[in-house]
C-alpha cells in the first residue's frame, strides 16, 4: 500500500506541474504535450487507485483515457495547429506572470475545498485537491486566453480534473457512464478542430475575441 500511495503522490504532482506548465507557457505545442502528459498520469492512477479491486471496467478505463486524450486528442491537436500555422499564444487576457499566481491562489483553493469534503479517497489524498485544481486551471485558460485551439486544451485540462475527481468514487460509477464523458470530449474535440481550420481559413486568425468584431 505503502508504494502504490507512493507513485499515486507522484503522479498527482505531476499533474500539478503539468498545469503550472500550461499556465506559464506562451508554446502552443509544448500546452498539446503537457496534457498529453496529463492523460498519462491519470491512466496511471486509475491503474494504482482501483489496483485492489482492478476489474475490466477500471482497465478499459485507463486504456481509453491512455488512447485517446494522450494519444488520438493531441494528434488531432497538433494537426489543428499545423493547418492554422500557430506557434505560440502571444496576448492572452491576462499575462504568464500574474497567471501563475491565479494558479498558487487556485491550488490553495482546492487543497481547502477538498478538506471539506467527505469522500471515499483513493490510497493517495492528493488526488482531489489535485482534480480541484485541473477544474480550476482549465476555466482559467479557457476565460483568460484568445486562441481557439489553447480555448480547446482549456476544455480538455477541466474534463481532466472532472475525471481525476471522480475517480474518487469510481467505484460506484458505472462503465458506460464514464466512457459516456470520454465519448463526448472525443466529438468536441474533433468538430473544435474543423472549426479551427474552418475559421483559420475564412479570417486568417483562431483569436475568438476578434470574431466578435464580425458584422453581418
């Protein structure tokens, strides 16, 4: 128990780094990477936290969180940023800086929040506050940042948190259900990402704020 509550701490640090990175990076591809990352470590610890009652469910679980959101979503990712030809976010609404402070002040938020809830947890505690903290992260980036396709990892980064929460009580979830959520963030992501190269096309730009601009 005592190295299964070990590589679960590690994992869920991972995963708050990840989303210091995602706060602090202005590189579109190394934001696609860091949540490929982030569906790794929670593949992982949906291995580790239902090791002790590891069923067909947990592992079609993990393996569909593997595939999909670290695998087939940044690739649709990356091939939405080759046809829009963008590098980086270069204005955001709110600047790296100051946003990596949203992000100590969102962290400490979770970490409370967490302690006051009553919730069947994991080997690891760190888990929720942890998936607290992804939900926070990925509102921020979707409300602070222009670009259509950092909006996307924003999407991506708060379904992870839902996922790394609800691991918590994963055991009282059915499959379907879970699949269900992952099925959803599979068309989003896919008809956000012809939307992309649509707009990329017609204005030359994926920054939504000007789309605002638009008169009929």
């Amino acid at each position: 128990m005592s190295d299964i509550r070990f590589w679960l701490d590690a994992a869920s640090v991972l995963l708050v780094l990840a989303n210091f990175g995602l706060l602090g990076s202005a590189r579109i591809g190394v934001a696609i990477r860091l949540v490929a990352v982030q569906a790794i470590a929670l593949a992982f610890i949906t291995l580790l936290g239902l090791s002790d009652d590891l069923t067909i469910r947990s592992t079609a679980l993990a393996a569909a969180t593997l595939v999909l959101k670290g695998g087939l979503f940044p690739w649709l990712l990356f091939r939405a940023q080759r046809e829009a030809k963008v590098e980086r976010e270069v204005t955001p609404f709110l600047g790296y800086q100051f946003s990596l402070v949203c992000g100590v002040v969102a962290l400490a938020a979770a970490v409370w929040l967490s302690r006051r809830l009553t919730l069947p947890l994991l080997a690891s505690s760190m888990v929720v506050p942890v998936g607290f903290f992804m939900i926070f992260v990925g509102l921020f980036i979707i409300v602070t940042r222009r670009t259509a396709l950092v909006q996307v990892l924003g999407y991506l980064v708060l379904e992870n948190g839902i996922a790394a929460f609800g691991l918590s009580i994963a055991g009282h979830e059915p499959l379907l259900v879970e699949l269900g959520v992952l099925l959803d963030v599979f068309v989003a992501v896919f008809v956000m990402g012809i939307a992309i190269a649509h707009i990329n096309r017609e204005f030359d730009h994926i920054e939504v704020d000007q789309l605002a601009e638009l008169r009929h």
